[in-house]
C-alpha cells in the first residue's frame, strides 16, 4: 500500500478547498446512498428525517444534510474499486480493509467489503455530507462510509449514548425533520461554509 500521502494542494485558481482535511468531509454531489428499501438515491436530495442504510441490513436516520443548499467545490479523493466508483474528501473516514480510515488511505488492492479497489485518483468537485444518527452510511456500490472527518470520527462512532446517538440536535432532527433542515440550511450553513 501507499504511504500516506500530503493532500495540500494549491488549487490552481480552481477556487476548491486546499485539502479536504479542513474538518469538512463530504463526498461528492453525485454520490448516492441506498435507501431503506436499498434503492439508490442522490445525497443531495437527502432532508433530515430519511431514512437511510448504513450496513447492509441496517438503518438511519438522516440528522441533517450539511451543503444542500450551499454548493461549493472541494479536492476529492475518486475510488475506483469492483462494485463502482466513489469520490469524497480525502478526510473523509470508510470502512477500508476493515477498518475505519481516511479515504486518502484507499490503495489498489485495498477492499471497501468485498469489493477491490482498482484505482485511486485526485480530483476536485462540488460536494455533500449527510450526517446521520448512526454516523455512517451505505453508499453506491456497497461501501460503508462514516458520515465524519478523521479527527472526530473515531469518537464518534464508538460513542454509546452521548453524543450519538442521544443529542439535542439528533432528538430535534426526529421531531422536527423539516425544521431542522431549514435551520441548518438557512442559519447553521452560511456560518460553516
């Protein structure tokens, strides 16, 4: 496998983000998740309150969808592997040979699943995040991925109760779906992004 390699890149006047590595991980606009029925649908369609997999027998729930509203280019990280393509931030944490790691850890020959990674490029793309109660999310092609950036992520998908899945904004994504993606959409984004 490679060594991990920098992601600071000088954005050529592209006006992307330098590194995907800022706390900000998505994935790209035209990822899609699988629905509950397991059917594809876009990330960026997703509202807080769908219902989403994050396994391949199991469920979330959408807490909110950080950058629907606001769309904005950042570096990405495209992964090739058998079952498909996905492309996201370099910071971006998946399940990679069974461990929860930085997408810009992806290898040829590495394995989200069962599924072979062939190819790993750099690119740059408008993106998407929905962060769900469970912290993760199945995406296209069978890959399981975490809905945050390496620094958190481990906590985060190891927490029992608190934050996830008990939190003041997870119990008001549950009763107010629609109410909160507006909030975060018209208050929280603008200071964010």
């Amino acid at each position: 496998k490679d060594d991990k390699k920098d992601d600071k890149k000088d954005d050529g006047g592209t006006g992307t983000s330098s590194s995907g590595g800022d706390g900000a991980p998505c994935f790209s606009r035209d990822t899609f998740a699988l629905s509950a029925a397991g059917e594809p649908v876009a990330m960026a369609s997703l509202r807080s309150g769908d219902i989403v997999l994050d396994g391949p027998s199991s469920t979330t729930r959408v807490i909110v969808n950080q950058h629907r509203e606001a769309t904005f280019k950042s570096a990405l990280v495209e992964i090739e592997h058998a079952d498909g393509k996905l492309a996201l931030t370099p910071d971006h944490v998946l399940a990679v040979d069974g461990a929860f790691v930085p997408a810009r850890n992806a290898a040829p020959g590495s394995k989200l699943g069962e599924s072979e990674v062939s190819r790993v490029a750099s690119t740059a793309g408008e993106v998407i995040n929905p962060l769900t109660a469970s912290g993760k999310i199945l995406t296209q092609g069978g890959v399981v991925a975490s809905t945050y950036p390496e620094w958190i992520a481990e906590y985060m998908l190891s927490s029992a109760l608190v934050p996830l899945p008990l939190s003041l904004s997870n119990l008001a994504s549950y009763l107010f779906p629609e109410t909160t993606q507006a909030y975060y959409d018209g208050l929280i984004e603008p200071l964010v992004t």
